[in-house]
C-alpha cells in the first residue's frame, strides 16, 4: 500500500470517528470533563464566537475546598453500638444511605477562629464582631481554679491549634457562612487575578464556586466518624460494626510502637483528665491539638473525644422514625411539633441542637458516634466545638 493511500484511508478514518460521535470526542460518549465541542441533542457548537452556550472546557472536576477531605457515601447502618445506658432510645439502629460529601480533617482550631474574628473586625460593625466572640468564660468553675482559661485558651499562641470553644451554634453557622465567602474569593480570583482569564466570570457553571460551607448533618457526621469504609465483605455485608471509631473495644491503641497509648481525649475516671506525670499517655488535661492521636480511616482526627461537635440537626427523641432513609436530616419540627412537649418540664424545642463526639471532659460512653446529646442554639460550653463540612458535586480528581 503507498504512502498516499495510507494518508487518504487515514483522514477517512479520522472523519469516520468524529462524525460517529456527536459530541465530537474521539474516545467514546461525552462525559462531565469531557463534553466535547457540541451539543448531542442539538448539535449546535459550544462557545461560539458569535455567541450561543458557553462551556467551560479546562473544568478538570471539583475543586476541593481547603482542609476537606472526600467522605465516599453508601449504605451505612447508623444507632448506638452500645447498651443505652441514659433509657432514651433515640437512636436505634437502621439502615440508611448518605451521599459523598466533604468534611474537615480537623475541629476548628483557635487560630482559625480568630482569622475569623480579626477579619469580622475590619469589616463589619463592632455589634458585628461582639456577637461572633466566643464565650470565654465557660470554663469558670466557683468550686474551681480554671481562671486562666478565660483569659489565656483563645488568643495566647501555645493554644493556636487547640479546638475553639465557647461557641454557639449559631457562630458556628455563621462562621461557615465567612468561610464560604472567603474560600470562593480565594478560588475563583487567586491573587486578585481571575483563574480563568479567557472567562473571568466566576459562576456556578464556571466550576470556581464552592458548595457552601456548613455544619454537617447528624447522619453525616456519625457516617464520617464510623469510617466503615474498607471493611466491607465480599457480599457486602458489613456483619462487624464499629462501637468506636476504631476498630475494637479498647481506647487504647493495640499493637505496634504505640501499644498501649490512647486513641482519644477524654476522661478516664473520677479525677482522672490525663494519667500520671510523666506517663501522660493520654496527652491532655483538657483539650488537645487538633491533629492529636491518630485519624480514622477518612483521614479524620478526633473524632471521639478531644470536644463535642454540634451538627446542623434539630433534636427530637424520635427522629429516626420520622426522617428519610436517603440523606437523613432534621432541620424543623416536621412530624413531631414543640408544642408536643411540656415547655415546663423539657428541653425539647426547635432551638434544641444535636452535638456529638465526646470530648476531654466524658467517658468512653460519649465518644461512640452512636451517641448524641443537645444543647439550645444560643448556649455553649468548653466542651463542645466543630467543624465543616461540604456537599460533594462529583468526586474529586487529582490536580
């Protein structure tokens, strides 16, 4: 066969494959990074010159926020692990399906909130950067000598990394509100400069727009702390649950180096924060840094212990009756209304928030994600802290 022979066969062929696929695409049907350069079902070109659709070519898949980590969904089996001990039966256990979604790798450290202070300071109204100050003063005690936590834990720099606390559920809404603003700025206009220069809009179909940051849902939460990801069997039943996020009964780590040393910050027993002087294994009196003890199978630290985390949930006993099985949430009193409650001798309203997680202050009991507690939106503690979590718009890929 001649050299011109060949030549003519092979630009047939390319045509052949182009013309073969509507979209344009050389291997195979269009997908979410590869559209191709027109549409199948109209077959007009993207991004004329002229005008008509414009499509962002060089989207190479989500851009994943700073600090997150990619929590894979599934079918989970979420409810206490554990006897229940507190006679409240509210949370059985049952089988429900949580979509991917993005979670912080670590509670939101004291540094981290006072970048957010600091910056609510030189732009906004002082009413403004009052109401986002966490409440030092919950670690006073009138039958304790905490005093210096209230003036030292938030700003002094040998607690920049320490989980904040004193915050509200509400501050911490509103902080995840900032963030989102602040990340998406960053993303979209790196440097003041436009990422995409041949088109500077930052949209949502540009793929520079984040999903907002927010607080995770309860189901989430106990999802992502679990981390049964990888113990699966082969007909994908998962037969061994996690009481912990680890795997066994025992706080303390099993084997290895470390055997002995504890997976978690909390309280062992009456009076016991920490363990003996020099034999500290446990690492911390009250809280510790946020990338103490070791991570569980997500890449997630402190999970159990170190301080509660508050969820975007609304508590009521019997919510897993009433919600979905796909993504379940609680945001409202659909199904069980507050006035179903005596006001004179209950908790329970709508300003009642779920928290979870234990922290340097409980026992064991606490820290098995199974578990869950509420406080009122507008109160806080020393105990309790959180982190962000993400909606996840396809799963991430490698840059």
């Amino acid at each position: 066969m001649s050299t011109k022979l060949r030549l003519i066969l092979g630009v047939l062929s390319c045509v052949f494959l182009l013309t073969s696929c509507p979209s344009g695409l050389k291997n195979g049907n269009p997908n979410s990074l590869k559209v191709g350069k027109k549409s199948t079902v109209t077959g007009l070109a993207y991004n004329n010159k002229k005008g008509g659709f414009q499509v962002n070519k060089s989207y190479k898949g989500p851009i994943v926020g700073p600090n997150l980590v990619f929590i894979e969904g599934g079918r989970v089996t979420l409810g206490g692990g554990e006897e229940d001990v507190m006679k409240r039966n509210d949370n059985r256990q049952r089988t429900v399906t949580i979509q991917s979604f993005y979670m912080d790798e670590t509670e939101i450290s004291n540094l981290h909130y006072l970048e957010y202070l600091d910056a609510i300071k030189r732009d906004s109204t002082l009413n403004a950067y009052t109401a986002a100050l966490p409440d030092t003063t919950v670690w006073l005690d009138e039958l304790a000598f905490n005093d210096p936590y209230v003036t030292h834990y938030l700003r002094h720099p040998g607690f920049r990394m320490y989980p904040v606390v004193g915050v509200t559920w509400k501050q911490s809404n509103d902080y995840a509100a900032w963030r989102t603003a602040v990340v998406n700025k960053n993303v979209a206009f790196p440097k003041g400069k436009p990422r995409n220069r041949k088109n500077p809009i930052a949209n949502m179909e540009s793929g520079l727009i984040l999903p907002e940051y927010r607080l995770p849902t309860e189901a989430e939460w106990e999802y992502a702390a679990k981390a049964m990801i990888g113990t699966q069997q082969e007909d994908e039943n998962q037969e061994n649950q996690r009481i912990y996020p680890w795997d066994g009964p025992s706080m303390r780590q099993p084997f290895g180096r470390t055997r002995g040393q504890m997976l978690a910050n909390y309280k062992r027993g009456r009076g016991d924060y920490s363990g003996l002087a020099g034999r500290s294994n446990d690492g911390a009196m009250i809280t510790a840094e946020v990338y103490s003890y070791p991570s569980n199978d997500f890449g997630l630290y402190n999970m159990a212990g170190n301080v509660n985390e508050w969820t975007m949930d609304t508590y009521r006993p019997l919510t897993l009756d009433d919600v979905n099985d796909l993504n379940p949430a609680r945001r409202s009193e659909a199904q069980d209304p507050a006035k179903l409650y005596d006001k004179g001798n209950s908790l329970i309203n709508d300003n009642a928030k779920v928290y979870k997680g234990g922290s340097w202050a409980d026992g064991p009991y606490w820290l098995s994600p199974g578990t869950r507690r509420y406080l009122d939106k507008d109160a806080s503690s020393s105990t309790i802290g959180f982190r962000c979590a993400m909606f996840a718009p396809g799963k991430p890929t490698k840059r």
